[in-house]
C-alpha cells in the first residue's frame, strides 16, 4: 500500500466486512465542538459519527463549557457534557487551547483539576449505569483515560484508550514514580491501548520501559468534504492550525523570504488563532512581510477551512518539538490536505512521517530547518506533475472515515 504502512496495517481483522454491536459505545474526550461552526478541533467527534454503524447507540462525553448545551445529538451521536464547577462561566480548563496551554496562561486552572477528574469519574459511571455500554473509547491518557479506567474497574466493560501525543509529553514531564503509578492504574484495568503514532507508541514504549503492543491508528478525513479541485491561486501557501510553538510557524515565517525570493509571487494564509499570535504578527512585520504577502485570516468554521484548502497550491505542515517538548499528534489538515488533492510539505515530527512520503505523496524536510522548508516550498509550488497530488489523493481515500471506522470498530470489540 505504500505511504503509512505502519499505520494502514493496523488491526486488519475488522476489513472488509461491517462489524457491529448490539451495545453502546461511550466516547471520552477533553475537546469537542460546542456548537455549530465551532473552530474547535473536531476530529474525536468525528470519530465517534463515523461509528454509529457499528454499536447500538454511540455516546460522547466532553466536558462542559459556557453556553453549551448539557445534552444534545450531532449526526447520530448523543453528546453528554459534564460540570465540573459552579457556576458554569467557570470551566474554563478546555477548549480554545489545550488544558496545558490554558493552565500555562492561567495557572490558577490548576485548582480545577481535581474538580474536572472527579466529576469525569461521576460523569462515565453515570453513564455506564444508564445506557448498556459495552467499550469506552477513552481519548488522552490524561484525564480520560484515567476516568475510565476508575469506572470500570468493576464493571465488565472494555476500556480501549488512545493516546494522541500531548497525554505522554506530560507523563515524561513528571516524576518518574507519579507517571508510572498513573499508567499502572491504567492497565491494570486491562486496557487495549491505541497509539497516534509510530512516534506515540515510541514514547508510551520509553515510558513502560517494554514494548507496549499499542496498535498504532490516527485519526481520520471527510474525502466528501475535501475533494481535488482544478481552480485556485498557483501561488498561494496554505497553514491551518493552532498558532501555538508546536506548530513551526515562526519558521514558517522565516522561510517566506527565501521562498519570495525565488517566486516573487508567493503569499501565505494563516489560518488558526492561539497564544503565538500576536507575536507571529511581529515578527512577519520584521521580517518585512506585509499584508500582500502574509494573510492572517484567524481561526475559521470547519467548511471554511475546505474552502481555504480548495484555494492554495500548497499547504503546509511545518511542526516542529517545542521548548516544553511537545510535537504535534498527527494533524487533521495533513489528511484534509491530502484528501483536497493538494500538494503537501511536512516536516518529520511525531505521526507526519506515518503518512507523508516524500517523494511519493508529497515533500518532506527536518523540523526547524528555514533554508530546507524553503527548498521544498519551492519546489512543491513549481512542480507541475500531477502524480504527487494524486498520490495524496489516494492516500487520503485509506483514512476516509467509514474505512478507517471498519478498522477502529475492530479494535473496540476484538478482544486481545
């Protein structure tokens, strides 16, 4: 197959054939969009829709927000969220930015732990007493992961958790006794473990000190709602992201020159917004890049961001390890990119080489390298073979939700 084979090889039993449960599935996770059009990255969610042909009912436990709604159903998936303090305006430990991000901008978030764990623990064995739940399918080993396994430890229920990077950057932060007291509490439970990356598992590896036997599955792509498309602006580079260290962009940056000064016509969109923000507004003013070369378009809804992929030759991925040791999982735009029939520049970082081959389906440097990122700029935006972007294309077509769902609904309900 090619491109990500590590990743496309993963639990083939449940291939070629629908499997289905007559019990529920219970779906946990720190982030979920809180209305419609809500930028929040929704790739848990759409996980979660992408398996309600596989179990009787699939529920999706986030934790609650400002004016979100308590209860609701989104394509087939009852949503639940949880409070974890009162009153609501309060919970502000999610969404935006991530939990650690939140809690390094205000770090009197760190009182609300203890609160948003516990009333988690409440929320999952609620739900595991109302509804027959059959598997949870718990996302980040911090918190989730931890919530679960609590809640199941005398229940016969199976606990499947995936980690998607950021989880284990903090375990590998902590005390080495603390982070593997909380990963002992989590396989102890019997836990299937799923990783989001080749890199990921690496880590969880280092972490257990043995192999972990972690299957390895990201997350997937919409092909529908990200199709090739002929029309667009031959000169236009494409980010979409959190505007967070991680992401690379202040490199991103860099190279614009280097880039401009080969192809005079070359302009980037920015899209996303976070904490780096304002400072990648000064610096691309320092660096002499003005509005005409450099758009920053803020964080837009999920089908505008479809639009914005149809409207660029290039898109970038250009992540990078932060100085808090933090990489990127395995970005949402890198399939979506893909999946637009794009052409495509990542760096090797966590899950992006799984997928991306250079070469093959699109091109690739070393993170943090301004001159390289420039190289393979270039020559993405002259290249004027289509085989690339096809290869991209078919590529995207292996994670299109309902096939990687097959997959993924094997890992739930196989046992080991």
């Amino acid at each position: 197959m090619g491109a990500g084979s590590t990743v496309l090889a993963v639990c083939k039993q449940g291939a070629g054939h629908t499997m289905k449960s007559s019990g529920d599935c219970l779906v946990t996770t720190s982030t979920c969009p809180c209305y419609i059009g809500d930028p929040q990255p929704r790739f848990v969610l759409d996980l979660a829709i992408s398996l309600v042909p596989h179990f009787n009912r699939v529920h999706l436990l986030a934790p609650g927000a400002p004016g979100a709604a308590a209860r609701e159903e989104i394509a087939g998936v009852f949503i639940h969220r949880f409070q974890y303090v009162w009153p609501a305006s309060l919970q502000l430990l999610c969404y935006r930015h991530g939990i650690m991000q939140n809690i390094r901008a205000n770090p009197l978030l760190l009182t609300l732990l203890p609160l948003f764990y516990s009333a988690q623990v409440r929320a999952v064995t609620r739900l595991c007493d109302e509804f027959p739940v059959e598997v949870i399918n718990s996302h980040w080993f911090v918190f989730q992961s931890m919530a679960a396994a609590r809640s199941t430890r005398r229940r016969q229920v199976r606990h499947v958790a995936h980690s998607h990077g950021a989880d284990l950057d903090l375990l590998h932060r902590l005390p080495a006794w603390l982070s593997h007291r909380i990963l002992a509490a989590i396989v102890s439970s019997g836990t299937k473990m799923v990783c989001e990356s080749t890199y990921v598992r690496g880590r969880l590896d280092s972490l257990l000190g043995h192999p972990s036997d972690a299957a390895v599955s990201c997350m997937g792509v919409d092909t529908a709602a990200f199709k090739p498309v002929t029309t667009g602006d031959r000169y236009r580079i494409l980010f979409v992201g959190r505007l967070v260290e991680k992401k690379g962009v202040a490199f991103l940056l860099k190279a614009m020159p280097l880039v401009r000064k080969q192809i005079p016509a070359a302009v980037l969109e920015i899209v996303g917004d976070g904490e780096q923000a304002t400072a990648l507004r000064t610096l691309a003013a320092k660096l002499g890049l003005d509005h005409n070369v450099i758009v920053f378009s803020g964080a837009r809804p999920h089908a505008e961001v479809a639009a914005a992929l149809a409207n660029a030759r290039v898109i970038v991925v250009p992540s990078v390890m932060d100085r808090h040791g933090e990489v990127d999982g395995m970005p949402t735009v890198l399939l979506e990119a893909m999946a637009s029939g794009k052409r495509v520049v990542g760096t090797r970082v966590d899950g992006i080489p799984d997928v991306l081959k250079h070469g093959e389906n699109g091109w690739m440097c070393e993170p943090a390298d301004v001159t390289a990122l420039a190289e393979q700029l270039i020559s993405a935006l002259q290249d004027s073979d289509e085989r690339i972007p096809l290869a991209a294309r078919t590529t995207a077509e292996h994670y299109n939700w309902p096939v990687l769902a097959e997959r993924y609904a094997a890992l739930l309900l196989i046992r080991p």
